[in-house]
C-alpha cells in the first residue's frame, strides 16, 4: 500500500503513516508553520494555548489595566 501526500500527492512513509499523518514531511511541516500558537499561563487554571487571533483579546483580559487606553 503506498501513502500519498494529501497536499503533493508524493509517496510517503509507512512508518509516517503509522503515525496517523497524512501528509509528507514536506509539505506537514509547510502546514504547521502557518498555524501559530501562543501559551499563556492562566490564574488557577495553568498553561492554556491560544492562537495569534485569539491571544491579545486574552491577555487583555487578565490584565485590562495595562491596556486602558
């Protein structure tokens, strides 16, 4: 059975395959380098990850009076 890239459709790796991915290392790591994450440490709740859109608006909440304008 031969794996082909959902993006390129170039053969890839059983072993990758295996791993639940379904796309080359190539083109997987083209994918993960558009989607950002930003870790912030929340008050009695740990670490939370939120992406770039959504990271200010939360920061703004746990300190809304370093962003009064």
């Amino acid at each position: 059975m031969t794996n082909l890239c959902i993006y390129c459709d170039a053969p890839f790796p059983t072993a990758r395959a295996d791993l639940g991915y379904q796309s080359c290392l190539q083109c997987g790591e083209a994918v993960a380098r558009q989607h950002k994450h930003t870790v912030i440490p929340l008050h009695k709740q740990g670490y939370m990850a939120f992406t770039n859109s959504d990271a200010l608006d939360v920061v703004k909440q746990i300190n809304p009076k370093r962003y009064e304008r």
